[in-house]
C-alpha cells in the first residue's frame, strides 16, 4: 500500500491553501502570508504546480477531511516548535483580509484543539 503522506512543508502548504479557500475569497494579502511560508520553508525554488491540482481538485465538502489528513502529517514530522510557527502562519492568514470569518474561525479551531490539546495532555494527567 503506497504511502500518501505529505512532508511537513508540503502538509503546511496544504494547510494554508485550504484556510485561505474556505471562505471562498483569496486576497492579495493571504496570498503574501502563503509565499512568506514557502520563502521561509523552501531554501530554494520549488515546482507547486502537483500541489496546487490536488488541492483544486478538493471540493468543498472534502476540505475538512483533507485539511484533517495534511494536520496530522504536518504534526507527525514537525517538533513543537515548527508546529508553533505554522499556527503563526495560520493566524496571519486568517488575519490578513482584516475579517476571520466563521470559516476560517473553525479551520483554526480545528488546529488548536488538534494540536494544542496534546501539549496539555501532560497537564491534563497530573491534574488526575
């Protein structure tokens, strides 16, 4: 069985992709905050055209089962504080047009509660 999982980078990009699409308009600015990523993840050119079908072919009612997909895989490679950064991102992103939409609000969400919920699960334990 062929293993579909994206690199962290590639995951992060994907992640940015579908956050700035779910509200169904993409300005000027988000585009900035997603090439600002790229900049800071890729030390050199890279060829997204692969990408950028994939997460066209996405419609709108699988974006959350992929975002879901490419969170985790992100999660699986990156140390906290890579993970930290790409919720930098994210926020940026959603606050880039001046308005977080409720779409983007529950993008968002999905990854703090994903990711923020296994940096208290320690806590979590001691309390119990």
């Amino acid at each position: 069985m062929p293993n579909n999982r994206l690199n962290k980078t590639i995951a992060g990009y994907h992640i940015l992709m579908i956050l700035s699409a779910v509200d169904f308009r993409v300005s000027g600015e988000e585009d900035r905050v997603i090439r600002e990523y790229l900049v800071s993840e890729f030390p050199f050119h890279v060829n997204l055209d692969k990408q950028m079908d994939a997460i066209s072919r996405l419609l709108p009612h699988e974006w959350e089962a992929h975002f879901i997909k490419v969170m985790d895989d992100f999660y699986d490679d990156a140390t906290e504080e890579e993970r930290k950064n790409l919720l930098r991102f994210a926020l940026k992103l959603a606050k880039a047009d001046h308005v977080i939409t409720s779409e983007e609000n529950h993008y968002l969400n999905l990854l703090f509660d994903h990711w923020m919920a296994d940096a208290l699960h320690p806590v979590l334990r001691k309390a119990n």
